[in-house]
C-alpha cells in the first residue's frame, strides 16, 4: 500500500457552533456536511480538511482523558498543524485571546511548537518549521 498522505483528521466535538467560531480563528470555513451523520466538513484555503463529528456526551469535560490524567489511553493524543511561522500564529492567537497550553517550545532543529485546546479541550499543536528561534520570545527546549 502507497499511502500518500492524510486525508483529514475528525475532531469530536459538543457544540456545532462554538467549535465552527473557534477553528474559524484558525482559517477554516464550512465546507459540507455529511449527509447522515452528524458531521461539519471544514477546511481551510489551503486545503487541509478536519471533520468535526458533533456527538461529544460532555459540554465541558473537566479533562481530556488522552492527555490529562494520570493512566495514559491509547488514541490520538493531538494534530498538529504546519504554520510558515510561529511568531505570526502566536500574535493571531493573542489577538482572538487563544491562550497557549504549551510553548514555545524548540522540537528539533529550526522547528518550534506551540499548543492549544479547543473549546472540547482536544489539542492543537502548530508548528513552525525553520524558524528564527531567537527571536521567540520565552522558548523552552523540549527534551522528550
């Protein structure tokens, strides 16, 4: 099998339309919705493409049970998305008050990451490849 690259991600979700308010910070727009299941199709103008599946038990769980207690689940603890730079993603999220959950903070060679929840508290990592890591302003160095 020659697997090219990922299609998409689903993101399970709440609230349709606090969820569609939040990725819509990041660049996506509606794009379609399944037609029989509970599904908002969205991407950006890039093309990456997230499926939020609107069927979450729990409006605001206290926790993610993938990353924030104790006993580590199996499961996909996150995604991460590619920005051309960090400093820019960290001044869009400043300016729609998106706080960081984690970072700055050096992954390897010229690639910085910063975290942050959604509304359902999945994480988001964004990372920033070749970057000027000097002028990133409090980065810590990931050391696994």
């Amino acid at each position: 099998m020659k697997i090219e690259y990922i299609d998409h991600v689903g993101i399970r979700v709440y609230d349709e339309h606090r969820s569609l308010s939040f990725y819509q910070k990041l660049g996506f727009f509606e794009h379609e919705r399944a037609h029989n299941d509970p599904v908002v199709i969205i991407k950006n103008k890039q093309g990456v493409e997230i499926n939020l599946i609107v069927n979450a038990k729990e409006e605001d769980p206290p926790s993610n049970i993938l990353m924030d207690i104790p006993v580590k689940h199996s499961g996909i603890t996150h995604i991460a998305l590619q920005v051309p730079s960090i400093i820019d993603a960290m001044n869009t999220l400043s300016s729609y008050q998106i706080p960081l959950s984690g970072g700055p903070a050096k992954m390897g060679e010229g690639s910085v990451s910063i975290f942050i929840r959604d509304p359902d508290r999945n994480v988001i990592e964004i990372r920033g490849r070749e970057q000027e890591e000097q002028s990133i302003p409090n980065l810590q160095v990931y050391t696994g």
